[in-house]
C-alpha cells in the first residue's frame, strides 16, 4: 500500500488536488482511498457528489454505521470530521478518527491512501499522521506567495521532527499556480533548499472552479483538458515516486530574504 499526506495551510488547494489525484490514479487502475483530516470535511465531495457523513458524526450518534462510502472511479472516501464551529478540539478529532478507522480495518484492500490534512503542526491533532506514521510520504502544496512558503516551511519542521525518529518523509512540492504571485524559479529555489524538488505543477485555470461547483473531479469535468491532463501527469509521478528526505526547513529570516529578492527581481 502507497500511503500518501498532502498537507498545506488552509485554502491552498489541497482537498482539489486530493479528490483529482484520486481521480488520475483511479483511472490508472489503482484501488484508492481519500482520508480527509479537515474538519470542514470537504474533502471527498467532488468523488461523492456530495457531503458525507463523518467518522464524529458516528461516534456522537454511538458509533453505529457507515463511516467509508464508495465514490466515482471506486473511490473509498472517509471524513474524520470535526467539532462544531466554535468549540472542542479539530485536530483531536483527527485522532479519534484515526484510531476508529484502524480499529475498522477500513484500508486493507486499498493499493493507495491519500490523506488531506491541515497544516496546522503546531495543534497535536493535525500532526497526527507525522507522529503516529500513518503514512509514508509527504506531500506540500503551496502557490509561491510568501505566506504560503511560510506555511510549508513550518510544516517541514514538523516532518522533520518525525522524520529522525520515524520512516515518514518529504517527497516533494506540488506547485499550485493559482496565485497571482506566481514565481516557478522562486518555488524552485525553495524546493531545493529544502532538499525536495517540485512533482508538479496545477495551472491556473476556471475550469477547476467550475468542477468544483459541480461537485466533479475536473478529470471528470473536462477529462481533455489542460488541468485534467497536469493532475494525470502528476498522480503518475506520485505513484513512481519512493520516498524522501528528511527536509533541511529555511530560518525565516532566511525565506524572507529569499522571497524579497526574487519579488526585486
């Protein structure tokens, strides 16, 4: 089994390029699995149609029922939920979700498991997957804005740490060029630093909006499109793909340097 976390800051794209990697590697013959570990639970709408209910939802009802139900392409789709807004701990419930999952023995027969997690490591919660090993590898996405290489430069420490006492590693950068700071050189420079390089890249492109809102995978939306055919070419590099490193994380003094000369530039 190929486990896989995709994990940037909130917003940066990860549940889309999640449910479309899916999708790609699906449609290579893969039998997949998407864990979503956002407590907006999102993550597997485009390969449902739909919201689904959580892992939480079940536990609070007395842990009866289904917590896995089967997507587009075969896709197995799991949301570990959250706590209403406001109150209790997300990333504890992350946790909780985790071991019910296991205890469930819901993965056995999957050739892949993508995980979507918040990058939060500063919350115990988000960082369960690093701490526990629940995957093997590391993915970041990140547009190439300052804030977003803040995120996951602090997302590298927490691999880091895990990394020296457990197998899990980073296995490289995944480029969402949505943003309208949009810097391949700068995110280049910041891959290698790391000691990563970038998988990949996600073109800008409305047709990825538009899917969204009609609950599809855009390979499903426009299967010949430009979009669909980057989110194939990197679910294949993904699946070739074996390990890491152990990522070296910038000072911030340092990434900040590094993102004020290539805005002078």
């Amino acid at each position: 089994m190929k486990r896989i976390c995709i994990y940037g800051k909130g917003g940066i794209g990860k549940s889309t390029a999640v449910s479309n990697l899916a999708a790609a590697m699906a449609q290579a013959g893969k039998r997949v699995a998407v864990v979503g570990c956002d407590p907006k639970a999102d993550s597997t709408r485009s390969l449902m149609g739909r919201r689904i209910p959580t892992v939480l939802d079940r536990l609070r009802t007395g842990g009866t029922g289904e917590i896995a139900y089967v997507g587009g392409h075969g896709i197995l789709c799991i949301e570990a939920g959250g706590p209403e807004p406001g109150t209790g701990c997300a990333g504890r419930g992350i946790i909780v979700a985790m071991e019910e999952i296991r205890n469930r023995g819901l993965l056995n027969d999957r050739d892949v498991v993508l995980y979507d997690v918040l990058g939060d490591v500063v919350c115990g919660g988000f960082s369960m997957p690093l701490r526990e090993q629940v995957a093997d590898e590391v993915y970041l996405v990140t547009t190439s804005d300052f804030m977003s290489l803040y995120a996951a430069n602090n997302i590298c420490r927490g691999i880091r740490k895990y990394a020296l006492s457990g197998g899990i590693r980073l296995a490289g950068i995944i480029h969402n060029g949505r943003s309208s700071v949009d810097n391949d050189s700068l995110l280049h420079t910041f891959s290698t630093a790391l000691g990563t390089a970038v998988v990949g890249k996600i073109p800008m492109s409305p047709l990825i909006g538009q899917a969204e809102l009609e609950r599809r995978p855009v390979l499903d939306y426009a299967p010949e499109s430009t979009p669909a055919q980057a989110f194939r070419a990197l679910a294949s590099a993904l699946l070739g793909h074996c390990r890491g490193c152990i990522p070296e994380p910038m000072t911030d003094d340092a990434l900040e340097m590094l993102c004020r000369k290539a805005g002078q530039s």
